[in-house]
C-alpha cells in the first residue's frame, strides 16, 4: 500500500492507494505551525489501527519542491521544509518523496491512462493556469522547480492583461478562470448583452453550450490560446499527449474539442498527432501521482 | 576510445573521442545509395590500422531518429533506416546510438561546460532554426522525434512571414540567418539606406557592431523574439542553461548580451537567472555528442 498527500490551503487530503487506485481517503484542516507532524502522525495512527505497511509515502505540495524539500508554500507562508526531516520520527524507513501539485497531478493522469502513456504535458486551469511535465514515466521539477510553469508564456499580444506575476500577455490571463470571465467582461457590450457582476467562468461555458453568442466567442477565443500554447510545448518537448485539468475543464468535450481544432491548425507537422484529453480523475489525481512520485 | 559520426548532406565527418575530446578526425563524402556502409567500413579500417578498441559509435543524422532508427533525411531522401543492422557486420559487438545532429550539439555542448550541466536547452541559429533538450544528461528525442523542433514556435505576431513548414510566425521566420537578411529586407528602406542584394548574416551584425542603425534594429528585433522564445521554453522544462549555436552566433557575445536584456524583461520570476551562453564547440558538438549518446 501507498500513501499519496494533497496538500492544500484549508486541508490536506490523505490517500491510500494501492494499483493505482484510492483504496481509501480522509482529510485533515491544515495547521500552519503543526502542518506536517500533524500529516505523519495521522498517516502513522491510520497505518497502526487498520494492520497497513507502507512502501511510500508522497506528497504534492501548492507551491515549488526541490529534491523533497519545499523550498515556498506561497499560500501557507511555509519555506525551506525538510520533510524527510520531520517524517524521520514517523516513518525512519521510508523516504518520502514531493513536488509540486500540478506536477502530481500530471503523474496521477498519466499512470492511470490506458494507453500506458510515459510522457505528457499536463494543464490545470483553475484560479490560475499551472502544468507539470512527466517524461519517462517520472516527474521533471526543473531546476528552479519551475517547470510546468506555462500558465507564465507569453501568448496574448491582443488584450496584453497584465498578470500576477507583473508580466503581460500571460497565458494565466486569458485561460483560467479569472482569465474567462475577464475576457466576458472585456467582450459583453460588442454582444449588445448583460453579465450579472458575479459571472463564473462555469457561466460563461454554459452559455457556449447554448450558443450564446458572447459564450462561444470566449470559448472559442480561450480554446484558441490554449492551442497556440499547446503547439508551443509541443515544439519543446514533443510529449504524446496533453491532459486538460482544473475547475475550468470540468465543461468538458466543449472545450477540447474547441482545442483540437486550433491546435491541428497551429500545430507543427511532426507535433499534429498529439492527442489532447480531459484529465479524468479530478481532485483524486494528486493523491494518485503523489504516491508513485 | 568513442567514435562520434555527424552526418551531413555533402560530407560526413567522424571523430575519435577520449575524455570529451576529439584525438582525431576526418571526413568521407556523403553518397546516398552506399552511405552507411561507407561509415561502418572506413571506421573498422581505421580502428584495424590504429589499434583502436571502440566502447562505442554513436551518430547525429540530419533528419528524425526514433529509438536509433531512422525515420528521415529529407536533405539526403533516405527514410526509415535501422542503422544497427547495417552495422552488425562490422562492430557485432557494439549498438550503435543515433539522434537528431541538433540533439547531439546539444549534449556535446553540455558534457562539456565546465559548469557540470545536467540539463540544457539549446538553439542553433543557421539556415533554419533547430533545437535540443537534454534532460538528467541525457538526450531527450520526443516521441515524434520533434523535440527541439522549437524554429516553428509561433512567435512573430508583427510581420507573420510565412514558414518553409506551412505555418506563420515561427521564430526560424526571424531569427535564422534567411530570417535576419528577411528583415533587414523588410525594413532598410526606413532607414533610408541601402542594402546588397547579396546581403548575409553576418553583413547585418557586422553592421551592428558599428552601430550602423538598420543593423543595431536587427538586431535587438532578433534577439527579443529569441528571448520570447527562451522566456517561453524555461516556463516548460526549466533548464539550468540555454547554448546558443549555428552560424548566426558566431557573431558572439552582441548577440547573447542584447537576448539576455530582453530575457530579463521577459521570463517569468522563477527563471530569470537561467543562463544564456554562446555554444563553444561550433561544428565538433555533433561528433561530441554523438559519441555520447
């Protein structure tokens, strides 16, 4: 059995997996002071009451991780965390291994495709737009554990929205979430339409799907950019398939399908046949590809 | 000993290599219907006539190579050779390791910076614009064989010149040594000069370095689509260090230095200190590398 960690602002999600599958799960709140004793002891009291012998531990972590040790957690004000370090009252035996949480869940995507898949990109579009790479059946960090940070390419030279990093034109800005609803925001008066003030990008994609004029004009715009980026990575690392992930993707074909569309027409001959797909398993994929890290 | 083979469209260089250097080396004509007999034959000659114990051959082929097969030369119309087959009557013993020639000055460039690189990317600036990703010291072909293929990145969304692929915009349009005499082409008539039909390269940098104007245009035009293009790789592997190599920089540093200016205006936080250098092995990285691969 394997135990695979999401770890998050509010809670830590707890996995225990074995074949690639969630055999069971429970979450924690997460505490800043006490975040990782409080991980280990749970996992170790859990591990003791249900007779369970851990071969890994692994977690996935919101933030940017270096040979297992956090280097920043921006949202829980965490830094340079060793975990191995805390974990080593628990578990002296095991080695526990992290990355970052896209990074994970790219893994996770990737271990349970069954086309048996050794090399992807993965995008997640939420509040933001992050990814992580898998090459060779194992995760790249990159050395300043900032690969997958394609949320941060220069695509959009249009509108050129500045974006939180202090760039312009970040793909961030016009493909996540908040980037949707800016772009509906930014469009509605050449519709001759109304947006009610708390619009999400849900919203937006359900007007798509029934042909409003504005919901198909964001859709198609926001599936334009991600191709042009996906034709992009495509030309760097040739991987044999993208995953679509994040609260944005849950729309579903509708956007994939719009995708493909433009990638077939951006993309580089040799690159035209890479498959683009939905991410499957949800919230679930972090757990998943934090236990095989 | 090693044996590192470049092949190209007129010749076909091999070296002999100990420590990362090359001890000897020459070069056979390239003939299409008898060419990798050639090699084999001419290597088995000259080990026989010089004593020489080979641990391996390995080759950069100007085309797409898949699991050291292969899969095309477009400049030399052969496809689809298992190069290991051809081989086995002369080095039975030895299996013989091919990639892409950009790939293998990629390696070459890497193993040997005195930096101890474990990952790289790097771009060489010729008559088009190729690529390659090495990734834990190690060549990373892609599954399509395209990795590196980052010359048909979209990048020009100003003159959207068309590509020799069929796409627009592609940074081989701007920045291959076709692409700086293309915009030098393009824009001399606003600076009220004039320019020789015959124009090269290296014609518009030399310029530069005297300040002339159209050639100081040039060149910060090119080395800020460069940098775009940088700024976007490191968001998707995040390299330690970028090589730039190919004719166009034997220019030297004025080119390195004017893309690190716009680097810096460009990358994203995380990458920012990626290091920029000139490739320094100019055409022996092909045989370096491949000796390696």
């Amino acid at each position: 059995m394997r135990c695979g960690i999401d770890v998050g602002g509010t809670t830590v999600k707890i996995g225990f997996i074995d074949n690639y599958k969630i055999v069971d799960s429970y979450s924690i709140p997460t505490v800043k002071d006490t975040l990782f004793d409080d991980v280990f002891k749970s996992i170790k009291e859990y591990c003791l009451k249900n007779s369970i012998n851990l071969e890994a531990i692994g977690m996935g972590i919101p933030g940017n991780v270096r040979n297992n040790i956090i280097v920043k957690m921006p949202n829980i004000k965490l830094e340079n965390v060793d975990l191995n370090n805390i974990s080593k009252k628990y578990f002296p035996n095991i080695t526990i291994k992290a990355s970052n949480d896209a990074n994970c869940a790219a893994l996770g995507e990737t271990l349970v495709d069954k086309d048996k898949v050794k090399s992807s990109y993965f995008i997640t579009l939420g509040t933001g737009v992050g990814g992580g790479y898998v090459y060779d059946g194992k995760v790249v960090d990159g050395v300043n554990a900032a690969c997958g940070e394609v949320g941060h390419m220069f695509i959009d030279h249009i509108h050129n929205f500045k974006c939180g990093c202090g760039l312009t034109g970040c793909l961030e800005t016009v493909t996540s979430a908040t980037g949707i609803v800016r772009l509906a925001k930014h469009y509605y008066k050449e519709f001759n339409t109304t947006i009610p003030s708390d619009m999400t990008a849900k919203d937006v994609f359900d007007k798509a799907k029934e042909k409003d004029p504005l919901g198909v004009f964001v859709l198609e715009m926001v599936s334009e950019y991600l191709a042009r980026a996906l034709s992009n990575i495509a030309t760097v690392v040739d991987v044999e398939c993208f995953y679509i992930g994040g609260g944005v993707s849950k729309c579903g074909n509708i956007l994939t399908d719009c995708i493909k569309k433009y990638y077939d027409k951006y993309a580089f001959y040799a690159v035209k046949n890479t498959e683009i797909k939905l991410a499957k398993l949800g919230n679930d994929a972090g757990m998943i590809g934090a236990a095989y890290l």
